[in-house]
C-alpha cells in the first residue's frame, strides 16, 4: 500500500472523528494541498454525520423510547428569550450612556459671540426692511383708501343716477339728474369741444343775479360724459353748460349749450 | 417550512422564535447522539442544553450546508468531551468547514434515522463495530486495534471501507 492511500486511510479515521489530535492536525495541513484527498474527505464526510441521524432513534417518541424531558426546551428557551431581553436592554443602555460632546469653555463663549453678531446684523437688516414694508403698507394704505372713496362716491353716483326718486331735467343729447343735495350732468352723443376748448358747467343759485363758474369736462370718444358738480343742489336753481378754453372761465365767453331751470 | 440555513440566518438576527423551530426540529438529534454517547439522560440533557445555547450565543459558527451534520459533530464533541473529563463545561463549537459544504451535504441532511440505522445495519460486524466505536465510543484507532486485538492498519482499512460502504447505501436511500 503507498504511503498515499495509507493517507487515505487517515482521512477516513478523521472524519469518524477518531484520530489522536497530533494526527488530526497532520490529515487536516494535508486537506489544504492535496485534491485527491479532499475528495476523500468530502465523500466521506456525509456517511460519518449520518452515524449520528442513527442516534435519533433513542430519542423517537413514537418508538417508546427515552426523550429529552419537556422541562429543558421550558429551561433554554427561558434562557434565550432572558439573554434576548437582556441584549434588548443592554443596546438601550448603551445609547443612553453615550457621552455627550463637551465643548471647551473658550469654543462655547466664541460661539456665543458669533451668534450674538450674527443676530444682530441679521436684527439690523431685519429692522430696516420692517421699516421698508411698513412705508409700502402706509402708502398702500392711503391709496386703498383713495379707491375706497372713489369706489363709495361712485357706487353713490350710480346709486343717484338710477334712483327713481331722483328728479330729471331734460336737456339736448341728456339731462341733468338731481337727487336730494347731489347735482349731475348725464350727456350721450356729445360732440367733442373743438381743439383748445372744453365743456364748463355753471350753476345759479337761488336770490343770486348771475351764474357762477362750476367745472370743466370733456366727453370721452363715446359723446359720453357723467358729471357731478361740486354743489349743494337744494340752493341751485338753473344749470347750464358752454364751450370755454381749457382751464375753465370766470365768466361765460360763448352760447350756452343749454340751460335748465331746476324746480325745487 | 424553513431548513436549517434560514433558521439559523433568523438565529443570528437574535430571533428567539426562531431558535424555538430550531430546537423543535433538531432536540431529538442531539439529545439522541448525547444519549448514544453517554448513556445516562441528565448528562444527555445538560449537552443539548449546553450545545443549544452555543448556538444561540455563537451562529455564526455554521456558515452554511448540513446543519443536522453539523450539530451531529458539536453534540458529538461536547458529549465525549463530558464523558472524558466529566466536567460540565461544554466544549467550544468547531468552525464550519468549507469543506463540510458537499454538493450532496443538504441532501444526506433530509435522511431519516430509520434509513441510516438500516444502512448501518448491512454493514458487516467488522466494519460496522469500529465505525460505531469511534464515533459514538470516542475510542481513537489505536485504541479500537487494542481492544479488538485487530491490527490498527486492519482497523483504519475497516473503517475507510465501511464508511465508503455506507455511504453508497446512503446514496441509494437518498436516490429511492
């Protein structure tokens, strides 16, 4: 027999498990060089765990044979699901004994500092864009002010120029339109004043010898103008309009384009 | 149902339930191969427990393949380790060997007692009594060729040739 295959036989008394530990330490250096002996050893291998799949037997409940007491599974599960708590316990303990990171004394106050400088630059620019927004909230103001004035005297002039009480006065291409102490003049299909002039409206109060100027207009490209004149109307007698050069005059310079006497 | 390498992945991962299937499905093996070994059950006991909680302590001792080959040899070791020197300290579990992962080892893994036992069986008395004396008696070979009085290489032919034998009749088993 070679020397060889007397290894072979060393391999199989190994993996029986029955070679002195000297001897074992030899057969498993040699497994690492040699294939054919591996080949042995993984061959063989399966048939010496199978010895032990022989042994199951004695522990065959059905055969009537001895089995392990149902007080050792109650024992090591016990003890593993004790040592799984514990491991559960233990990550816990270990999170909250980590350390927190300590600065040095002269990092934290420098910190500090920057944080305060910092703060108030930021404060700074913070103020003056307050001071920004509080202008433009003023100003925004004023002038939602203004269009809420225009749009109540509006709303007002229509309200006045529709109202059934209020009383209507005829006049070519409109009327003049009086409701209580409010004066209009309502013109359609105007012609528009020649170049230079524009429309003044003149107003004669009640006991006064003459008329008195009021303001100017012009019709938009429609022949369409709408007037209130600035008048308490309950002292107004008789309304007129004529052509005057633009800015308006003291006194009538042409014709009267009308002139309606308002009954009180 | 799960085989060995999930449930020991799920062990690892420090599933106690998972453990539990594991000593379900192998507490009869080695408490079985500790009883072969040791003939008395508090010994049988005290190595399951012992082998039982290596692995749940220590799983990444078995990479992968036969764990049922795997647990034969920690039972194995740690029963004869009790019965030479009687101490109850369990022995450590041994690393998985590469070479423990056979193309086969998964499926001589699903072989029954009964099937291994008969496999045993037809093998002849002289193959036979030094393959069981070695393994479960934990006699070295030189201590088989002593006590049978057989040459110690007639013993180390025996046994190769016997474990070659049964593992041929195992592959018929596994094949059937």
């Amino acid at each position: 027999m070679s020397a060889h295959e007397l290894m072979l036989e060393d391999v199989a008394v190994y993996v029986l498990g029955a070679l002195p530990e000297a001897e074992a330490a030899a057969v498993r250096s040699h497994l690492q060089t040699c294939d054919e002996c591996r080949r042995e050893y993984v061959t063989l291998r399966p048939a010496a765990d199978a010895l032990g799949f022989s042994a199951e037997a004695c522990a065959d409940p059905s055969s009537g044979a001895i089995v392990p007491s149902r007080r050792l599974k109650a024992r090591i599960i016990q003890q593993v699901r004790r040592d799984s708590s514990q491991r559960l316990s233990t990550n816990i303990g270990e999170l909250r004994a980590v350390r927190p990171i300590v600065w040095p004394a002269y990092a934290v106050a420098a910190a500090c500092l920057a944080l305060a400088l910092i703060t108030v630059i930021f404060n700074m620019s913070l103020n003056e864009e307050n001071r920004q927004f509080e202008t433009q909230l003023s100003q925004l103001n004023a002038h939602a002010s203004v269009l809420t004035r225009e749009l109540v005297v509006q709303r007002t002039e229509l309200a006045d120029l529709v109202s059934p009480e209020s009383q209507r006065y005829p006049v070519t291409n409109g009327e003049v339109i009086k409701h209580r102490t409010r004066l209009y003049i309502a013109m359609e299909q105007m012609p528009p004043p020649p170049k230079g002039k524009v429309y003044q409206a003149w107003t004669l109060h009640a006991r006064a010898a003459k008329m008195v100027p009021s303001v100017t207009f012009v019709p938009n490209r429609s022949g369409v103008a709408v007037v209130p004149i600035p008048v308490n109307a309950a002292s107004v007698v008789a309304v007129a309009v004529s052509l005057e050069p633009e800015g308006g005059s003291k006194q009538p310079t042409s014709a009267p384009a009308f002139v309606v006497k308002l009954t009180q | 149902m799960e085989d060995g390498g999930q449930l020991i992945a799920r062990v690892r991962a420090r599933d106690a339930a998972a453990f539990e299937r594991l000593y379900d499905a192998y507490h009869r093996l080695v408490y079985g191969v500790a009883m072969r070994v040791l003939g008395e059950r508090s010994g049988a006991e005290d190595v399951t427990q012992a082998v039982f909680m290596k692995v749940w302590n220590a799983p990444e001792k078995f990479a992968s393949g036969n764990l049922a080959g795997w647990l034969v040899r920690v039972a194995r070791n740690s029963a004869l380790d009790l019965l030479r020197n009687r101490s109850r300290q369990p022995v450590e579990l041994p690393e998985h060997s590469a070479l423990d992962d056979g193309p086969e080892a998964e499926v001589f893994a699903r072989l029954d007692a009964l099937s291994v036992r008969s496999a045993l069986e037809q093998l002849p008395p002289e193959q036979r009594e030094p393959i069981e004396s070695g393994f479960f008696g934990g006699l070295t070979h030189e201590e088989i060729a002593r006590n049978s009085g057989v040459p110690l290489g007639t013993v180390k032919t025996r046994i190769r040739s016997g474990l070659l034998r049964l593992r041929a009749t195992l592959d018929g088993a596994v094949r059937a």
